[in-house]
C-alpha cells in the first residue's frame, strides 16, 4: 500500500495519513458567523471519508474582516460552543482538525460588514472603494485578534490552527508588493513586510505554548503584476519558520486581480495537475518545515511521486472533496481512478450566494438520472 496512506506527524498531531483537506469556504455558517449543523455534518463526511487533517474554511478574527456570506466566525468567546461540535465531528471518525484563521483586509466587502475596509496601504486604489489605511494600532489590534482567536481554537478542541497569508487576504497583503507600499516598520523590504506575520506567530506562541500547531497558508507566487514572487515568499516563509512555525501549506494566486486564481480550471491530465509542484521543490530545498502542497492534484500516482520525489510531505486538496468526500477511502480501498472532479469552479456559485458549498456538476447529474429514471 502507498506510504501516503502510513500515519506521519505535524508539530504534536499525529495524522493517520498524508492527506489534507485544504482549506474550503463553505458559506454554511450563520449570520453572525457561527457554526451550523449543516457545518458539522461535511465535517464528519470528510472525516468518515477518510482525510487526515481536515483544515476549516477560513474564519474571520474580526468583524470587519468578513470576506463572504454565510463565513465561518472566530473573533468572539460565543461562537466557540459550535466550534466545539465541529472539532468533535472529526474526533469521532478519526481525523485531526485545524482552524484557519483569517482577514479579508483590502477585499472585505463593506456591503456586508458595515464599515470601511482595511488597506495596508491607501495609495493603492484597484477600484473606486474608499479604504481605511491601518495603523499601527489597527496592526497591533489584528495581531492581538489572531492570538485571542487561536485560544478560541484551542478551548473549543481543535488540533491546531493555520494562518492564512495567501490568495489575496490581508495578511497575503502584507506580503505582496502590490498591496504593500507603506514607508513604516510594516513596509518596504521583505523582512517589514513579513514583520507582522512573525508577530502572529509569537504571540500565539506566548498564548498557547510551544506544543500547540501553528499553520501557515503561503503564496508562492501571487501571479498578479508587482505581486509576491517565489523568491520574497521563500524568504518570509524561512523568517516565518524562525519564528516558530509547524507546517507550511503552499498556494498561489488570488482571488482577484491575479491572471491566476487560487483554483485554476482545465486540468483534464495528469500534466496539468500539481500546478504548485515547482515552488513546493524550491521550498523543501530550503526550509526545514513540513510542506503541504496544494494546487490541481486529482491522481493518487501524482500524489505519491511528489512526496517520493521530495516536493512535498503531505497532499492537500479543496475540491476533489467537495466532489468525494470519501476519495481517500476510495483509494485506500484500492480503486485508484482520478478524482471525479471536474476541476470546472461551478461549485464556487451557491458560496457565493450563500446557499453553501455543494458540486454543481454531481448534481446536475443526479437530477438528470432522476429524470431519466
């Protein structure tokens, strides 16, 4: 049997298998962020189907950091009840949990959180909405809300918890000399622009010890003009890891703005898949850190040669799950076809308008069979 099935470690979890589900917005919580049965229920799904670390949908740290409709909350004591229920859901069947925690910053829409959006830097104007530009109290504020956000994560039973610094959100922002033009201590070489990262990264240290995980979500590249290259993300990866770091999760893209998103279409062979798979080399030659890759993997021969071939040490997919939730069982069982996913994006549709995360295709086809049926 493939050594992707074999248990391996994070910091302190210990994984049933290299598998990780990425980090997926469902649009299944409440109004005030708060989770759902709903939420619960793919939770369990996704354990039942075998994942070894299940990584949560992006939860906002504070309110004007919303993203979308129907998120995932973290940045008040009353929603961590619920979280307790989702943390348990994977514990039952098995599997390891981690909460990511995030900021929309630049993108946070004011339509839904009421208030302006936060910019690292206000000279930066890619459409005509007014943006608040961060102080550095508003910067001291944020790294305070991740911390006390963590603890939440903590108290309500997650294995973990992974920062999200990628596709376009605040703290990619940071990051990215796009976003980034600010004159300060925030601003200007890479080592400013990763200071508040590494910030993050030390007070959740000082708040949970030495022995809870700690996560990262990172850009190799941004794929958008004057964005974050590989060079200046491997080098605020290596001050992250510094600082303290557990895994890395490796990404690319942006949700806006970037020639390429972070889910891109079309990867009809295996050549197309593991579109992450160069960057993942250059990280593992340089960091120490364990490395999940995520990027168009849907073939369990790719999975396995990226980790034999050392591009990666875990396997980290978002939509082959929405599609399968049991597609790691399915290959463990030995039926090794490629993942059903189409790799289309229609799944994105019902997030966006809240009605919550589901395979558009698989559905459509349910509905046709019913008919013909």
């Amino acid at each position: 049997m493939s050594n992707l099935f074999e248990s391996a470690k994070i910091g302190s979890m210990v994984l049933r298998n290299r598998f990780v589900r990425s980090a997926t917005w469902e649009a299944m919580a409440a109004k005030d962020g708060a989770v759902t049965p709903r939420l619960v229920d793919l939770i369990a799904d996704l354990a039942k189907g075998g994942v070894g670390l299940i990584i949560s949908g992006h939860a906002y740290v504070r309110p004007e950091g919303q993203a979308g409709p129907a998120q995932l909350g973290a940045y008040k004591d009353k929603l961590i009840p619920g979280l307790r229920q989702m943390a348990a859901a994977a514990h039952d069947h098995g599997a390891k949990i981690v909460l990511q925690l995030a900021h929309a910053g630049y993108f946070a829409p004011q339509t839904l959180t009421g208030r302006p959006a936060f910019a690292v830097s206000a000279s930066v104007q890619l459409d005509d909405i007014p943006r608040k530009e961060m102080s550095n109290a508003d910067i001291h504020n944020l790294v305070l809300a991740f911390a006390e956000a963590a603890l939440r994560a903590e108290a309500a039973g997650f294995d973990g918890v992974q920062i999200h610094a990628a596709h376009g959100y605040l703290l990619n922002q940071f990051l990215s000399p796009l976003f980034n033009r600010r004159k300060d201590e925030y601003g200007g070489a890479l080592r400013s622009r990763a200071r508040v990262h590494r910030e993050v990264i030390t007070a959740m240290r000082q708040a949970l010890g030495n022995d809870f995980p700690i996560l990262v979500k990172i850009n190799g590249r941004d794929f958008a003009p004057g964005g974050l290259e590989l060079e200046d993300s491997l080098a605020a990866a290596a001050l992250m890891e510094q600082a303290g770091l557990d895994a890395i999760e490796l990404s690319s893209g942006m949700t806006k703005h970037s020639s390429f998103g972070s889910a891109r279409t079309g990867i009809g062979s295996q050549a197309k898949e593991a579109y992450n798979q160069e960057e993942g080399r250059a990280f593992k030659r340089r960091l120490k850190t364990p490395l999940i890759l995520v990027g168009g993997i849907r073939s369990l021969p790719v999975a396995e040669r990226l980790v034999k071939e050392g591009a990666c040490d875990f396997i980290s997919m978002s939509r082959p799950f929405i599609r399968e939730p049991a597609l790691v069982n399915r290959w463990k069982s030995g039926d090794r076809r490629k993942a059903a996913c189409t790799s289309d994006n229609l799944c994105f549709g019902p997030a966006r308008s809240g009605e919550g995360l589901y395979c558009v295709t698989a559905a459509k086809k349910r509905k046709s069979v019913a008919k013909k049926g």
